[in-house]
C-alpha cells in the first residue's frame, strides 16, 4: 500500500513529529509504504531524508499568491501521472484548499488527518470543504467529537499519535546535560516542551512558578523556538514576564533542540498548563516515557492521556498549578509514583508498532471502500492491548 503525505512543510510541531515517525518507524509496518510531498523545505524534509523517505517538492505555495498554488497543484498532478498511489492523506485545512480538487480529479482516495479541534469554520475550511475526503482521521476524541458537529456526512476514526519511545539516558548523562544547562545537579526541574504559542501555557506556568518562589532549588527549562514573526514577540514577553516576577534566574529559555529526549530525562517533572484544549499532546506522552510525572490542564486531549496514575490534571488557573507543582517538589515520593508509571501509560496508548498499524487498517478501509484492490498478502490486523494479531 503505497500512500501519499501532502503537507505544507515549513513549520516543525506534532504533525511534523508524526510524519517523521512514519519515516523513521516504517520497519515496523513494512506493508504501509508512506511517501511525502511538501510544498517548503526546512527541518521536516531534512529529516525525512535522513530517515531514507521519498520526499517529491512541489514548490513553495502561498494562497495570496495564485501563480505559486496553480504551479504546485501542476507539480501534483505530474506527480501523481507518474507515481502511482493508493491513497492520499492531508493534515491541514491549507493542504485540502489547495490539493483536494487534484486528488479528486485524480479520483485517488483522500484522508484528512485532523490534528486540531475544528474551533469554528473560517474561510479556508470553507474552500477546503468543496473537496470532502473519504475519512476524517482523528487524533484524539476531543478532536472528533468536535469534528462530528461540522461533518456530520464524513466517516470519522479516532487513531491516537504513533510515538516511540526514544532510548535510555544514564545517570552520566543527566549530569552532562544539567552541567552543559549550568543547573545544580540537586536542582528539582520542571521542563515544559512546545510551541512558542499562548495556549500552550507558558504564561501561566511562569505566573504559577512566581507563586513557589519561596521553595528552593528548582529551575525551569522552557523548550521551543520561534518559527513565525508572532512567535518572537511572545517569546519577547515571556522573558519579560520572567524579569517582572522576579524568576528570571531560575527560568532558561532553550530555543528549539533536537535533543528533547535527553533534556527530559534530565528533568524531574513536566508542566505545560494549556490554557485552551490541547487536541492531543505529543509533548506530554514524550514526557511520560521519560519517566516524568505530568502536570497539565484539564482540558482537551489531556484528559485522555494524563490520569492520577501519571500526573496531576488543574484547573487553568496559576494557584492550581503552583500547588500542584508544590506536592511534586516537596514530595519525592509522589514524584517517583507518578513517573514510574508514565512509559506503561505511554505505551498503552501510542505504541508505535499497533499505532501504525492502526492507521494501517483505517486506510485499507478507505482502499476498499473507493473499488481498489491490492494484494492478497494485505490483510486488516487486529488490535488489542497494544499487540497486534492478524486476522
């Protein structure tokens, strides 16, 4: 089964992270064979490459530019005369504007994969709705449950997120790593991994950190960088936010890395207090296979991810999450609990091998159901309780 990824590729974050691992996992699932066609090139190619994808370009496309959307959708359709595939999967309501028309004159079956909560209809979902696809793929329940109430008349699945756990680190290498940061190596750390955007939360966990000033010993590892104009300016206020509450020297602003795994396992306790409903939360299953005792807000995906098993689950207000962090720091016991049982959890939802396979199924179905045929060594596997068995 030969499938097709069109996707923007200009920014790195979850979908990124998600195509990546299809690359990097694809041993795992050799019968789904994911090719990847992005319209810029940046970190995602890059890595795509390295991982041994089959990366097309189809040129750099901007919607206020129609030239630049009439030169790649002619890059598609060259694409696909001289490709075959057997299905077509886009991750945005940008791609659906864009390529929806080419896969249906193509008469190729379409996959939108939601990785966002549908907020509301806004022009480009409208474009993109002319073209409705064969399956709504969605990445948590919040986001289908959301979805349900605007395509009433589209086949929706719920597949959580493929996320491997990414090896092991030794007690030397937390050292290295808390060396290189210059954080004391008997410092408590919280870490919090995302998107340099306001509902991720970094405000209120700055504001939440001003309210434990008084604990001593711990430090906060801020990990994200900026990738649009918008993005600098916040980051610009969060540092600012930093100075006036009097944290600044306890707080590092990391930019973005590619080490993540590394600095996690270096870090005692994972914060990232949404402030609007997370759709799933990559961030915080890479937090749970290190081992790390999750705090998050109550809301969106997290609630499907992080139980009391795992980490604690606030209100969106700074007191709620400053007590919370409270008990972690103070109470190691607590602490270890919560984070031994993390990579169990972890696995019992994202497995990357029955994940894969999951999406595997999802697109034979969709296959099946436009007419084609493939062959008979692909069949529909069954899976439970993170093993998969063919039936």
């Amino acid at each position: 089964m030969r499938v097709l990824h069109v996707h923007s590729g200009n920014l790195y974050g979850g979908v990124e992270t998600i195509l990546v691992t299809l690359a990097r996992q694809r041993d795992l699932c050799p019968q789904m064979e994911s090719h990847f066609a992005l319209c810029f090139e940046g970190r995602l190619s890059k890595e795509l490459v390295a991982n041994g994808a089959r990366v097309y370009r189809l040129g750099k496309t901007r919607l206020r530019h129609p030239a630049s959307v009439v030169r790649a959708r002619r890059s598609l359709r060259d694409l696909l005369n001289r490709e075959k595939f057997d299905l077509a999967v886009i991750h945005s309501a940008w791609s659906q504007a864009i390529f929806g028309s080419v896969f249906r004159s193509a008469r190729l079956p379409l996959v939108f994969w939601f990785h966002n909560a549908a907020a509301g209809r806004n022009w480009l979902d409208r474009l993109g709705e002319k073209t409705a696809p064969d399956l709504a793929l969605c990445n948590s329940d919040f986001t289908a449950t959301s979805l349900r109430k605007r395509h009433l008349n589209v086949r929706t699945e719920v597949v959580y997120c493929p996320v491997a756990k990414e090896g092991s680190h030794s007690d030397t290498d937390r050292r290295a790593t808390r060396a290189e940061l210059e954080t004391p190596e008997d410092a408590t750390v919280i870490i919090q991994v995302s998107r340099m955007e306001h509902w991720k939360g970094h405000a209120l966990h700055l504001q939440a950190l001003s309210l434990i000033s008084d604990l001593p010993d711990w430090r906060c590892w801020q990990v994200g960088g900026t990738q649009r104009a918008q993005e600098v300016k916040y980051l610009e206020q969060l540092k600012r936010l930093a100075d006036r509450l009097k944290i600044a020297d306890r707080v590092r602003f990391l930019n973005e890395r590619s080490d993540v795994p590394r600095l996690l396992r270096a870090a005692d306790i994972f914060c990232q207090p949404n402030t609007s409903p997370e759709p799933f939360g990559i961030a915080l299953i890479e937090a749970l296979y290190a081992g790390l005792p999750v705090v998050s807000t109550d809301l969106g995906g997290a609630r499907e991810i992080v139980d009391d098993s795992c980490g604690i689950l606030v209100l969106p207000h700074a007191t709620a999450v400053a007590n919370a962090l409270n008990l972690l720091i103070e109470n190691r016991a607590v602490r270890r609990r919560l984070g031994e049982a993390g990579p169990v959890r972890a696995v019992a939802l994202t497995d990357v091998s029955s994940q894969m396979r999951q999406l595997q199924n999802c697109f034979l179905k969709v296959i099946n159901g436009n007419g084609k045929t493939l062959g008979k060594n692909l069949v529909p596997l069954e899976v439970s309780e993170g093993r998969v068995k063919t039936r």
